[in-house]
C-alpha cells in the first residue's frame, strides 16, 4: 500500500495560524488498515468527499449521476477504466490546486504574488517567534528549520520566494518529482528514532503501532513485519535505506488513480464486461462516494473547516 504523505499544512490550519505544523501525523498509516475513505477521497477529491458524507442517499445517488455524466467523456453511456482514471487523476491535482489556492492569501501578506520565506515563517511561527515556549510538546526550532529546508529545495530560483508552482511543491512534496529526495530524508528522519540514518524493523513497526499494555497485538502487525522483511528491505539488510524508503512511500511502479479505478471498476462491474454503466455505479454509490463518517472522515473534515 502507498504510504500517505500529507503536507505539514492540514494541521497548521486547525491549530490556528499561530502555531506551527505537526510533522508526525504526515504520516498516516492506519488509512492502509482502511481503504474505504481512500477510494472516496480520490474519486471525489477531499472537499467533495467531505460533502457527500452529509447527504442523505437519494441526494448522493442524485448528485453522483450528475459526475457519472461527466466521466463519460465520450458519451458512449459507460465509463470505462480510463475514463475512471482520468477522473481520479483530476480529482487529485484539484484538490491539490485548491489547497493552494485557498492558503494563499493567508500567506502572501503583501499580496506581491509570491510567499516569501519570511512572510511564511511570520504567520506559521508567530507566536513561537514572540517568544518561544519551553512547556510544548513540540520542538519548534526543530520543525522551523525542516520547513525552511523544505522550503529551499522547493523554491527552484532560490530567491527565498515562492511562486504557485513552488508552494505547492513546498506543501505537496509528494506531487513532484523534484521535492523526492526531501520527502524520503524527512519520513526517515520522522522514523528514525536511533538516529543512525536508516529505519530497522523495530522503527518500521514502532511509527505504526504501539503496544498498550496487555492488549493483544492486532493481526496486521505481524504482516506488516513480513513486507518488511519480504518487500521493503530490498537488500536484506536489516534496515530501510533511502533507495528502499523511498520505494516504500514512493512506489514508481505503482500509480495510485491506476490502482484505484481497477478497483473501483471490480466492486461495481456487476456483469463484468469491464466497463460501468450509470445503473452499475448507482447501485454501488457507496462504494464511490461513501454513506457514513468514520472517525478518519471526521477528522479530515475539521482540516478543512476554517
Ligand atoms: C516578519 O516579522 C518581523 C518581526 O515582527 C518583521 O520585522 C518583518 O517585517 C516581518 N516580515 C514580513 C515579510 O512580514
Ligand atoms: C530542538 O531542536 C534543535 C534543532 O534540531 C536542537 O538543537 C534542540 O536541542 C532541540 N531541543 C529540544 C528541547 O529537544
Ligand atoms: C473484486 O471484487 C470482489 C468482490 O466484488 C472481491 O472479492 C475481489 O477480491 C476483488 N478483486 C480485486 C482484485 O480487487
Ligand atoms: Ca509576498
Ligand atoms: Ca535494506
């Protein structure tokens, strides 16, 4: 499974402006235990995933009808699994888009059109920046000084100031292909709890799960110890280096809008001639956009409630 990487950005918006970013829960890895909210998510892009959520059935199967039409882009009356993918694609470079446009002004103070290093660093770390508090739970020079490292390599020209292109580069690494490096070196660093630059088997599990006492260890854990040793560490051994964490979290050979409209297409393909019809999709709308709030949904509709 794709390991998820979400910009620092989600939870500096929650927390207010005022406090900075909190990189652990970059990554998410219980969203691999379930795939629901992910197939909604793509399919619909968070802020819509987030609306049909809300709707009562009849609403989301009316509206769903409605997107149908415009994944049939050759009007044939099916969506085949390119049509399927082109929209998944499309979903996620909005959702992209738009989380850079809806930030925006709250960084550009100046309105210049460009997010420069000190405008960024003033509103994110404000109130550390008045006077830095010992009583957090975060280290926030530590995470200063990762966002500004991230912020170098994002910003291309090296003025120390971002364009769209480079923000969104600052802020969803995980979209481009310049920013991989950055990526890998911050998950291992995040993961890497001795510290020697690599991430063994205990640090794999550890960044997952941790035991409460007496609880029973859930299934998973164990599975995931074998596609540690099975899959991620290529080379044996023992320990994750870059080239194998960033196959891990950036997998080449796996294209996330590939994956998830063959699979959206297999739940729904009622009689299997590989293409979906509008009743096929109406039938499984809950498939495509979802019927409840989960505790994940929940918690990604307050990310964006601002
Ligand atoms: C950032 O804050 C400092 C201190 O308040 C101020 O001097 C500086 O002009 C601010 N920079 C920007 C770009 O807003
Ligand atoms: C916070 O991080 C900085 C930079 O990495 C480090 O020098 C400092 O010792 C850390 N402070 C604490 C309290 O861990
Ligand atoms: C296809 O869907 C069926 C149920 O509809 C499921 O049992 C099967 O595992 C799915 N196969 C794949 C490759 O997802
Ligand atoms: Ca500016
Ligand atoms: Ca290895």
């Amino acid at each position: 499974m794709l390991r998820l990487l979400l910009g620092c950005f989600a939870l500096c918006i929650i927390c207010g402006r005022s406090k900075p970013t909190e990189k652990k829960s970059r990554v998410l890895s219980h969203i691999q235990h379930d795939d629901k909210n992910f197939d909604h998510e793509a399919f619909l892009g968070l802020d819509e995933a987030k609306t049909f959520e809300q709707l009562p059935p009849e609403e989301s199967r009316r509206r769903l009808g409605v997107i149908v039409d415009k994944i049939d882009t050759n009007r044939d009356g099916f969506v085949s699994e390119d049509e399927l993918k082109l929209w998944i694609r499309r979903s996620q470079q909005k959702h992209v888009d738009d989380s850079v446009e809806r930030q925006w002004n709250d960084f550009d103070l100046n309105h210049d059109g460009q997010i420069t290093w000190d405008e960024y660093k003033n509103v994110t770390y404000s109130s550390f920046l008045d006077g830095p508090q010992t009583d957090s739970d975060y280290n926030y020079t530590q995470m200063l000084l990762r966002d500004e490292r991230r912020f170098r390599v994002a910003d291309t020209n090296g003025n120390l100031a971002a364009d769209k292109h480079e923000f969104s580069a600052f802020l969803h690494p995980e979209h481009h292909e310049y920013m991989k490096d950055i990526v890998v070196q911050e998950t291992i660093e995040d993961i890497d709890k001795n510290g020697d630059g690599f991430i063994d088997l205990k640090e794999y599990i550890g960044d997952m799960y941790n035991a409460e006492e007496g609880e029973q260890e859930p299934e998973w854990v164990e599975t995931e110890r074998q596609q540690f040793s099975e899959f991620r560490d290529k080379n044996n051994d023992g320990k994750m280096d870059k080239e194998e964490t960033l196959d891990w979290i950036l997998p080449s050979d796996y294209d996330h809008a590939d994956a998830e409209a063959k699979h959206l297409l297999n739940e729904s393909d009622a009689n299997k001639d590989g293409k979906l019809t509008k009743k096929e999709i109406l039938n499984k709308y809950e498939v495509f956009v979802g019927s409840q709030v989960t505790d994940f949904g929940a918690a990604l509709m307050q990310h964006d409630e601002f």
